[in-house]
C-alpha cells in the first residue's frame, strides 16, 4: 500500500514545474541570471533530515483548457528548478525560479497568469497524473488561500480532494490530499514552490517557512 501511494504522489508531480512565464516566452539566457535564479530555489540545507533531493520535472509550459496566457512577447533570461521529498515518498516540495530580462516582463507575466485559472490548471495536470497510475481524482475545494505578503508579489493557492485507487478483489482505497502553490515576485524574479501531500499536505507553518526563504533570496538577488 505505501509504495503504491508513493508512485501516485511521484506520478503527480509530473505537473509542470510551475512556470509563471505564459505560452511561449524567448529564452535568452545569461551566465549571471541563471545564477541568480539558482541562488533563489530550495536546497537541501533548508531541510531537516529525512528529505532528499528528488529529479527535475518535465519541462513544460503549464497551460491547459481554459487557462492558456500568451507569453510570447517576454523574454526570460534564467531559471532554476530545485524538488525535494520525504525519504518514505512523500510530502514533496518543488521550487522554481526565473528571471525575466525586465521588470515589465515579470510583471506581465504575474498579471497574466496569477488568475483563477491557475488553480485549475494545477489540478488538472494532478488529476492526469493520477489517471496515468491507476488511479481517480475528486476535487473537493480549489481557489486562493490567506497568506503573509512575505514578497512584493505574493499569491498562494490551495487544493484539496480525495485520490480513489482500485485493486481486483479489493474495496476501493480513498485518500484526502492536498496541494499547496505559493508564488512570489520581486522585481524581475519571480519564484515560489508547489508542495504536495495526503491528508492536509505540507503544514502552514513550513510552507511559510519555505516561502520566506525564497522571498529572502529574491531580494538578496537584486532583481
């Protein structure tokens, strides 16, 4: 039973690393931006034992029915993406950087993916990976959440629901899950982290956490 609820968080977290650049943006990268965008992102000194470096997602951009903005006017010149879970597979804890060549970019970008729509997004790429392991997703309550202004640009997301997973000859298995998307932005960066648990996920106070190291880096990084 673990090892299959592990794969199921592992499959989920095939959403896309969540890029806040829309559609298409030019990518022009440069040694000291990509730099910075990696100063931004997690490392595994912010956690306690027990974590470990997890791989990189599939690179995509996240758009889907109903929510595909247009970024191909922007230009990004670096980007970092750091996840991590728990040695027994789970919660996981993905975080991702970019910097874009103006301050107008970036906010271009916020502005044009911080939407309802997001949330959405984000739950229909989890409900798909789920679908890939065998499994059946039920949304119970998706939308914006309270959260600190701990960066300039500060937006936080919560999903909740429950997965459903069939073995022949077995009742169904029923688990609650929930997924936490923080993004931040500060001047040409913009950053965050997408988490993702069972029951009620990544606590609140280590989200906050989390996210106040990441908005701690971007003003570091003067952007």
């Amino acid at each position: 039973m673990r090892r299959r609820l592990a794969l199921i968080v592992l499959v989920c977290l095939t959403v896309p690393a969540v890029a806040l650049a829309a559609g298409d943006p030019k990518e022009r990268f440069t040694s000291a931006d990509q730099a910075k965008a990696r100063s931004v992102v997690l490392k595994r000194s912010d956690f306690v034992a027990g974590w470990k470096r997890s791989p990189a997602t599939p690179e995509s951009n996240l758009t889907c029915p109903g929510f595909d903005p247009d970024g191909s006017d922007l230009t990004i010149s670096g980007k970092a993406e750091a996840n991590f879970e728990h040695t027994q597979g789970q919660p996981m804890i993905g975080s991702f950087a970019e910097v874009y060549a103006s301050p107008g970019d970036a906010l271009k970008s916020w502005s044009r993916t911080m939407k309802p729509a997001l949330v959405g997004c984000v739950a229909h790429f989890f409900s798909e990976g789920v679908a890939e392991a065998g499994g059946k997703v039920k949304i119970v309550k998706q939308g914006r959440m309270a959260f600190p202004k701990v960066s300039p640009r500060t937006a936080a997301f919560r999903i909740t629901g429950n997965v459903t997973f069939t073995t022949p000859g077995k009742p169904a298995t029923i688990v609650p899950f929930t997924i936490h998307l923080v993004a931040l932005g500060h001047g040409r960066g913009d950053a965050g982290l997408l988490a993702v648990g069972f029951g009620k996920g990544v606590s609140t106070s280590d989200l906050r956490a989390f996210a106040g190291l990441i908005a701690s880096r971007l003003a570091a990084a003067k952007l």
